[in-house]
C-alpha cells in the first residue's frame, strides 16, 4: 500500500494570536523563544504577534516575552486565579468558616472570592448571590441550590457583570455577609479597586449587607489603585493571610475593624 503525506494547512495569523493568548492565560507568560518553538514560527513571527496582541489589550509585552493582560490592564481571571494561590486558598478556608446554614450571602467577582466559593460550594446550604459566573458556576457543581447570577453588562475576561442592571439585583436583596475581593488598600482612603465599577458596587453592597467583609492578601493591602471603593469605617472584618504591617493594623483596631488570618 502506497503511503500518503498529510499536507498541514498553515495556521492564519489571527488564530495562532489567539492560540497564543490562551498560552499566556494557561502558564502566566511566555518568552518569544518559547512561543516560537510552541508554534513552529520565527521569533519575529512571534513578536509581530505580540504586538497585535498588546495593541488589543490582550497582552503586555516585557523583555524577552510577554504576559497576558484583560483589555483594561488587568491580568485575565485564568491568570489570577493562579496568582498567590496558598495565600487565596487560606483566606477561602478561614472565609468559609463564616458561614451558617440558610446565610444569605454576597460573592464580589475575582479571584479571591472563586476560591471562597470553592470551599463553600458543598456546604453550609447558604441562599448565594454573585456577579461572577464562575462562582455560579462552582457552587452549583458543588450542590447548592439558592442562586442568583446577577445579569447586565458583561465583562468577558472577569467574567462577571456591572452596571445598572447588576446593581439593580444586588439593591433589592439583604446578605447576612459579603464577600468583597481587594486589590489595594491605603490607611486613609480605605480599600482600594481598578475601575468606577467597582465602587459602585461596594457601595451598594455595603448597604444591602449585615457584614462587610474584604478578602485581600497581605500583599493586596499593601498595593495601591486608582478608586476609593470603600472607606475603613465602612468594613467589618478584613480575612487575610498574615498579619498586616504595623501601621495598617492599627488603624483597622482603630477604626474597629476585625482582622482575621
């Protein structure tokens, strides 16, 4: 029997662009040799690529590489998610021993907030509100039953939703506790977040929820970012991973905040 060739057709450009975005998300990053080799290409191949990618958003280029980034700068949930997971994965266990059977509770989007939802997702039974759809998406896996995915604008690489509509939900419900994911904090403006969205709904979470508590590593609390979302007095209880720097910790006890690691 006569062998035959298989003639590969040659990958378009936008495809293997797309292909190397899923790379970046699934490992973090990459260096042009790498992706290089991955894809079978040149270098300069690889970094024409790049760039299109950062012109997108889709990416941010460093020495020798790049790393995955949403369209607003923000690194993508995939690559979050894996970001500081032991500390993520502590604060989800101390978090989850909040809860009580039949709680209503809030789950912000992010990272930390996922890994919350993971420990919960089998039990207590709670009535669960979010904004992620991964969140939804964990703990109905996991077998509770009570919930609610808030609809409205849809951001596809937090996965999540804002606006009117979403806020619309989360303003007609009371949570016994919320969940509220962190991405800086400063001692005189209170916890810190990347977009208006963000405030907005800190906001309006604050006044829907019995307890107000923040999910941040010790890291996040010493980050900085571009909105007040929330000023001290407005948090309860803050679940960390270690102890917070002198200064912090003192003006939470101040300020009668818990802290909990």
């Amino acid at each position: 029997m006569t062998g035959q060739t298989m003639v590969t057709r040659p990958m378009r450009p936008a495809e293997r662009q797309d292909r190397i975005r899923d790379h970046l998300i699934r490992f973090g990053g990459a260096s042009c040799v790498q992706l290089a080799e991955v894809f079978s290409v040149s270098e300069e191949t690889i970094r024409r690529d790049l760039a299109a990618l950062e012109e997108r958003g889709q990416a941010m280029r460093v020495h020798g590489g790049a790393r995955a980034l949403t369209a607003k700068g923000m690194p993508h949930i995939d690559l979050r998610v894996g970001a500081e997971r032991e500390a993520k994965e502590h604060i989800a266990r101390l978090a989850h021993g909040l809860l009580r059977p039949g709680m209503s509770v809030f789950f912000s989007g992010g990272s930390t907030a996922l890994a919350t939802a993971w420990e919960a997702r089998h039990h207590p039974p709670i009535v669960a509100t979010s904004v992620m759809v991964d969140i939804m998406i964990v703990l109905a896996m996991g077998g509770q039953t009570d919930l609610t995915l808030c609809g409205g604008q849809f951001d596809q690489q937090a996965r999540a939703s804002y606006g009117f509509e979403a806020m619309e939900i989360v303003s007609r419900r009371v949570f016994d506790i919320a969940f509220m994911g962190a991405s800086g904090f400063d001692i005189t403006r209170g916890l810190l977040g990347p977009t208006d969205h963000h405030l907005q709904m800190a906001q309006v979470v604050r006044r829907q929820s019995r307890k107000f508590v923040v999910l941040a590593s010790h890291t996040a609390l010493q980050r900085s970012d571009q909105f007040s979302i929330m000023p001290i007095s407005g948090i309860d209880l803050i679940v960390t991973d270690q102890p917070p720097p002198s200064a912090i910790y003192a003006m939470l006890e101040t300020n009668g905040v818990e802290i909990l690691y």
